[in-house]
C-alpha cells in the first residue's frame, strides 16, 4: 500500500480503565508515517480525549444516547464512510456490535474485536457474536485465558484469535521519586504503618472482588498496623463502604476515590494487592510490578499469565480472605523477600509487557490483513 494504512479504533468512552487506556496508548503509539489513526466514542470523549488532540488525533462521538441508539449508529456508519477507513478495531463488546451493525452488509473495512475480558457479556451478545462473527476477520483477546473463553463460551475458531498482550510506558514508573503520594496526616495514618494498595474500577458486578479486600482488612486488623488503600470508584461504592463500617475497620480500609496519578500512589506502597473474581489481563498488576512492588492476586483469567506465583507475587483462590491476609502478612514479615519479588516482577515487564511490544504487535497484524 503506498499510504498510510486508515485504522478506527471504535470504544465505549475514554474512561480510565484498562481498555481505554490501552486503546489511548495504541492510537498515540501507532500515529506516524505508516498509520493514520482515528478514534470514535459512542458516548464519550473524556478524560483521554483531550490527551489525544493534543497529538494530533482525530476523535468522532456518536452521541449515543441509550445502549443501541439507531441515530448513533447512523453516525459510526458516516463515520466509516467519510474516513474511508481500511480497519476498524473495536474494544469491548457495545463497541463490537455496534460496529458489526454500523458495516452491515457493505464490503467496508476490516473488522477487528478486541475481547478485554471473560464472562461479562449477556447471553444475547454473545449470540449476536456467534452469529455474525464470519463478518469479523479477526479477533484479538488480552490473554489465553480469555482467548479459551472465546472458544469455548462465544465458539470463535481458535485460528481467528491472536493473543496480544498489555503493555505498559515504564517510563512513567521511572520517575518516580521518594514515597511522597499519601498524605499519612490527612488520612490519619501513622508514619510506621505498612500500606497495602489496590486499584480498580467499582463496578456493580463485584468483579474486583471489593467484599473480599474488606473481609481480608478485618482479618488483618488485630496482627499488623497495615492500611489498605483503595484507588477507584463507581457505582459498587456505596455498598462498599457499608462493608467497611459493618466489619468496623474504617480506619484501616481507605477509599481514595479515582487516582489520576497511578505511578506516584505506588510508589507510596508497600505491597500491590488484586482480589479479583474475573479477570482479562489487569493493567494494575503490571503497574504495580513496574514500581517493583510484590503482587498478592487472586489465581483468576490471566492473572496467572502475569504473576509467578512465588516468584514475582503470591496467587491464592478467589474469595478467599483467609489465605489472601496470610499472604500479606507473609510479605509484611520478610522484607528481603517482597524486595526480590518486586525486583523479578520490573524484570517480566521489562521483558514481556512494554508498550512498544504491544504496539508493534497490533501494528504486525493490521500489515497482515491488509495485504
């Protein structure tokens, strides 16, 4: 092709989790002499829109007032017109149907579905997705574990399927500078106490496993002077934090609401902490082991793809707060240990998840389909 390859890269919103900012990263990484990039939102720009303009790319809204808005669509449909995009990368399943109906029966562009987690998806969507999925030339999942998902759950053949993992900017962890990210007198901390952190999304799905984290605080409270700090928000919150003064640890369960600054709340940390029930590929956990922090995660999706179980972090079963507070003591009580499993989990990102890694795979594989 003698110009530069059109790539929509079609999502939900430009929220902060882990698909948006992935999304973010692969717009801002592939922009250059050989991809044009363009990004469309069904209902929403904000906050990584103003980021992206800032470089130069493109954003359309649909302004998709309800789930399958027909006039929003009607727009993704313009959309893929008045571009002439050659590829469409859709991210998270609205995204994927959307774009499925916005093509319809026109030859169009190439269609990729990027499948970010398992078990989320209504039994509707995933018939829809069996049904239509000769018309999605290929697929793309974040891990094996959600790779066997598609095969098995959404019966995607397999050969239709890359696994493309997350990478992270380890720059951003580079920086770092001192343990200065918590302000332990506005949080009533005392100077001498461990910190335990944890980031995710508060979703009304409880797949974070918010309930557990409270229940393993409780557990922790009479043996350690331990925090547990909590970086995230959304609608599971009120619940949370009726967990949290019914298992009376208020002052060792602290909710931080949403941190904008990722790398510098690590670094105040002591020890990374995941409770997932389900899990695609957590961002978090590769960004708690670039900051060199040891890893306490739930053994769930493809959890176990990034952490080695007593090399790099300790997996215990889901719902588990027993063994999930037995763990954190452990690393709370050999220093010499956390230490080396911090240094051998910035040693696996450094050699397995960077981002140019992942964008150099998306890049490989939007080559491939066109030409």
């Amino acid at each position: 092709m003698d110009r530069r390859i059109r790539v929509g890269l079609l999502i939900n919103e430009l929220g902060i989790g882990g698909a948006e900012k992935a999304l973010e990263a692969l717009a801002l990484g592939l922009q250059g002499d050989s991809f044009e990039v363009e990004v469309g939102c069904l209902d929403g720009t904000e906050p990584g829109g103003a980021r992206l303009r800032e470089r130069g790319v493109s954003i359309t809204d649909f302004q998709m007032h309800w789930r399958f808005d027909l006039r929003g669509i009607l727009r993704c449909r313009a959309w893929l017109r008045d571009r002439q995009l050659d590829i469409v990368h859709a991210f998270l399943s609205r995204s994927q149907i959307v774009s499925r109906l916005a093509v319809g029966r026109s030859k169009g562009p190439v269609l990729i579905h990027s499948q970010r987690n398992s078990g989320i998806e209504t039994a509707i969507e995933k018939m829809f997705r069996r049904a239509t999925h000769d018309s999605v030339r290929r697929f793309t999942a974040v891990s094996y574990a959600v790779k066997a998902y598609l095969v098995k759950e959404v019966r995607i053949p397999g050969k239709k399927i890359d696994v493309i993992r997350n990478g992270i900017d380890l720059d951003e962890f580079d920086r770092l500078v001192g343990r200065d990210g918590i302000d332990r007198a506005a949080l009533d901390i005392p100077p001498t106490a461990p910190l335990v952190g944890t980031i995710g999304h508060m979703r009304r799905d409880r797949s974070k496993g918010y309930p557990a984290l409270v229940e393993t605080a409780r557990l922790l409270r009479d043996r350690t002077s331990a925090r547990l700090l909590v970086c995230g928000d959304g609608g599971e919150r009120p619940e949370v934090e009726r967990l949290v003064k019914s298992s009376a640890v208020e002052d060792r369960f602290l909710l931080l609401g949403l941190c904008r600054d990722i790398p510098t709340f690590l670094s105040s940390v002591d020890i990374y902490v995941q409770a997932s029930i389900r899990e695609g590929f957590p961002n978090a956990i590769l960004e708690a082991m670039a900051a060199r922090l040891p890893v306490v995660a739930t053994s769930v999706g493809g959890i176990p793809e990034i952490v080695q179980d007593g090399v790099t972090g300790i997996l215990v079963p889901s719902d588990r707060p027993a063994e999930m507070a037995e763990a954190i003591l452990s690393l709370l009580a050999d220093a010499k240990s956390s230490k080396a499993m911090g240094e051998a989990g910035r040693a696996s990102v450094e050699q397995d998840f960077t981002l140019p890694s992942m964008i150099d795979a998306h890049a490989r594989l939007y080559r491939e389909l066109i030409s």
